[in-house]
C-alpha cells in the first residue's frame, strides 16, 4: 500500500464534493473571492450542513499528470481539514501557476490561509482583527 494514499474508507466522500456546473455557477456568482497568491477561492455558504469542495485546475498549472496530482492532494488537504470551517460552505479553489511547485505541506498552508481569510457577512471582525471605531460624526 503506498504510504501517502488514504486508507479505505478515509477518502473525500462524493457529497462534499463540487461536480455539477449548475453548483459551480451558484458559487462563482455570489462566493467571496479571496486566497493567496498560488490558490485563488470563492467561498459561499451553503444550506447543506457540511462543507463541499470544488477545484478548477486550468492547463496553465501544467500537463494532465501534474494537475490531477494538484487535484489528488487538494481534495486530501481538504478531507483533512475541513472540520476547521466554522460554517457550512462551498469551497472553489482554484490553484495559480506556480502552485505546482508547493510541498504537500505548503500548499495545506496556502489553504488554510485562504479559508481561514474568508469569514460570513455580519459574523464581525476575523480572529484576531481589532474593531474599527465607529465614525464620529461632527454636529454642526
């Protein structure tokens, strides 16, 4: 058995997981867009109760093998983390050209980053970001 694949039972089920065009449209419409340099997201809540993963690996990453191996340790990164999400949501990533290059380890961290960038309009400020003060007004 080779050491980086999942054991049976322990891959990304098929219900989180992005596959049909209409749930991808859906996404791009309405998500936030945000991410690093090497991956690009869009994040929409979801009604589902769990979150789903969707990537869009375009040519521009590389040949056939080298965008499924993204695919393959994207949807790992993925499965591994997803209980970190606070909120049920639709995840399009959606890697750059030089994210090929990133160890498995770079590329959770790029994830991680992005996602955790991304907070629910109305929840207040991100984790650690101070609150803005309210605008004084000048009465005339």
């Amino acid at each position: 058995m080779n050491a980086a694949a999942a054991p049976t039972g322990e891959s990304l089920p098929p219900r989180a997981r992005l596959r049909r065009k209409r749930d991808f449209q859906r996404v791009f419409q309405g998500g936030w867009r945000g991410g690093t340099r090497e991956l690009r997201l869009v994040i929409r809540p979801n009604d589902l109760g769990y979150p789903r993963l969707g990537l869009a690996v375009g040519r521009k990453v590389g040949n056939a093998v080298v965008r499924n191996r993204m695919k393959r340790r994207l949807r790992e990164v993925f499965r591994r983390e997803r209980a970190l999400l606070a909120a049920p949501v639709d995840v399009v990533v959606i890697p750059q050209p030089g994210a090929a290059a990133l160890s498995f380890e770079a590329l959770r961290e790029q994830l991680l980053r992005g996602m955790k960038a991304w907070r629910p309009r109305g929840r207040g400020p991100r984790e650690n970001e101070p609150r803005r003060p309210a605008p004084q007004r000048a009465d005339p």
